[in-house]
C-alpha cells in the first residue's frame, strides 16, 4: 500500500513515516502543500495523509484540487478541533479527521479503516496475481500454489512493489527508496539480502522461479518460458 504523507512538521511527518513503513506500508513525504499536490498528481497513492495547515497552499485547497481530478482517500491532521474546521474539511471531501496530538496507534487503526472502506470500492483490484502466485492486499496474505507464504512487512512490501510493476526491471536504488526509504549506498546489500530472503520463500519450494536477477540492472517478476 503506497501512502503519501503532506505534512510540514518535519519531526512529526518523519515520525510518521518510520511508523508506517513499520507497519508495512510505503511512504512518500511532501512538506508542503504545492508540492504535496504535485506528488499526488503524478503518482497513484492508496491513500494520503494530509496535515490542514501548510505553507505556500493549506490543507483544504490541496484537498479541494485533488478532489477535481481523483477519489483518493484523505485523512486530514489538523491542530484545530472546531466542529466547524471539522465539517469544512469533511464537506471539501476529507474522509477522515484527525485532531493533533493523536496516539499513533489510532492514526494506524484510521487508515486501515479507510482502506477497507475505499478500496474495493475503487475499482482497483485489492488481489494482485502473477501464474500460481496470489497477492491479497487487504489481508496481506500471500499463497503460490495454494500454499500460505509467511513474509515478514519488508518481504510483503518488496514482493507487492515487483508484483505491481511486474515484467518491469527496477532496479535497486529504486528498490531502496521505495522499501526503506534510503538514498542508495552502493556498499550496502540490504537489497540483495531481502531479493535471496524473498526467493527462498516465493521460488525454491516450487518449480517455476518468478523472481529473476537481470545483470547489471536489477530485478524483474514475471513468468517466464
């Protein structure tokens, strides 16, 4: 699940972030409003976090320019806690209304919650498949021919990224930044580590390899031959 966060308390949208990603999902960060609205426009998020009072365009009119174009879910952070701030946001199309401070837990249980709620709604698909493999988002449960695979979040997140890209080579800066959220460290095999974690649990018990290395470039899903 690709979550984008548009918040300008850089602490707290780290904070966040970290958390989340924790949690499973992957994280973008924008720190203000022009920029968050770009990030959302160029990109297909599940859902977006997004913090009312920002610099340079506030919460509601990044809101109200999302809404001309797409039905993304938005949970909107806000330190105000007026009925009346409330109602505005929901009727400019928020789907959700978090008061600042929150316990994160709660922001956790929010989220899933709109998740369940859009997302099959949506007209996306929550199953991703690929030969025998099945993917269920919303369950986060992952079988290859029938048979249960138990995937760490890194390992669940890895395999969703290549599923929804699948036949493409990304390659492993990309894999970094989407998975850890890190610049690429040529000294560092974080990435290689999870792709042989991943392989012993999605191909070596089975027959037909899906996760393949392309030299030079990086790493594809795709059925072959």
């Amino acid at each position: 699940m690709q979550i984008l966060i548009i918040e300008d308390e850089l602490k707290l949208a780290q904070y966040l972030q970290k958390g989340l990603r924790e949690e499973g999902f992957s994280v973008d960060m924008a720190h203000d409003g022009v920029t968050g609205l770009e990030a959302a426009s160029l990109h297909r998020y599940d859902l977006i976090v997004l913090d009312g009072m920002l610099p340079g365009l506030d919460g509601l009119a990044v809101l109200a320019a999302l809404r001309q174009s797409q039905q993304t879910p938005v949970l909107m952070l806000t330190a105000r806690g007026e009925v009346e701030d409330r109602v505005r946001g929901l009727r400019t199309g928020a789907d959700d209304y978090l008061v600042k401070p929150f316990a994160f837990s709660e922001l956790v249980a929010r989220i899933q919650v709109l998740l369940r709620r859009m997302l099959p709604s949506s007209g996306e698909t929550t199953v991703l498949k690929l030969a025998d493999l099945e993917v269920d988002l919303i369950r986060r449960r992952v079988t290859r021919a029938g048979q249960r695979l138990e995937l760490t979040n890194k390992e669940f997140n890895l395999l969703t990224l290549l599923l929804r890209r699948q036949g493409a080579v990304l390659s492993r800066t990309e894999i970094a930044a989407q998975i850890w959220g890190m610049n690429f460290d040529s000294e560092t095999n974080v990435v290689e580590v999870a792709v042989r974690r991943l392989r012993g649990k999605l191909d070596l018990p089975f027959d037909t390899p899906l996760l393949h290395t392309v030299r030079g470039m990086g790493y594809v899903l795709e059925q072959r031959g």
